[in-house]
C-alpha cells in the first residue's frame, strides 16, 4: 500500500466515524477548548521562564527541564479534573457524557 492510499485510507475512516457519531448523536465533552483555559496559559507561562531562565542564566541548568515538565504535568491533571467535574455536571443535568470504549 503507497503513501497515498495510506492517506486516503485514514481519512475515509476518519469520515466515517464521524458521521457515525453525528448519526449515533453521541454528546460530547462540554467545556472550553484546552487552550482557552488558564491551564494551558500557566503552562504557556512556565515553558517562557524556563526559556528566558536559560538564556538569561537565572535558574540552574536541572530546574530547565524541572519547570515545564511540571507545568505540562500540572496541565494534564487540572485538565483532566476541569474534564471530569464537566462531566458530573452534565450527568446531574440528565446528559449522559460519552463512554469510553472498551
């Protein structure tokens, strides 16, 4: 199979979930999308100070990698529970969030 067909191929699947999903009329995740929120800004923030921490010759070498690391971490995990509170609220609301699936 060439390139092309590869690509073909993955976006004639790509189509077909989709609209089986608008047929199935699945819901989906209510909430901001992920940069909108002030996670992904104090990320953005971290990744700019270690940055400038680096070129400036402020913080140490370790801390470099230590600061975005932890603020992509923190983002993961705010954004993960922002997610899942979104969620409950839709279920105490009568919407049923999507199922993962199995």
């Amino acid at each position: 199979m060439s390139l092309w067909q590869k690509i073909k191929a993955f976006f004639a699947v790509k189509s077909y979930i989709q609209n089986d999903l608008k047929e199935a009329k699945m819901p989906t995740a209510s909430g901001k999308p992920g940069w909108q929120t002030t996670e992904f800004w104090v990320t953005v923030a971290s990744q700019a100070a270690a940055i400038w921490g680096l070129l400036k010759g402020v913080v140490p070498a370790p801390w470099n990698v230590i600061i975005p690391v932890a603020g992509a971490a923190i983002y993961a995990v705010a954004r993960t529970i922002a997610k899942a509170v979104s969620d409950i609220q839709a279920a105490k609301a009568g919407n049923t969030p999507p199922v993962p699936a199995s």
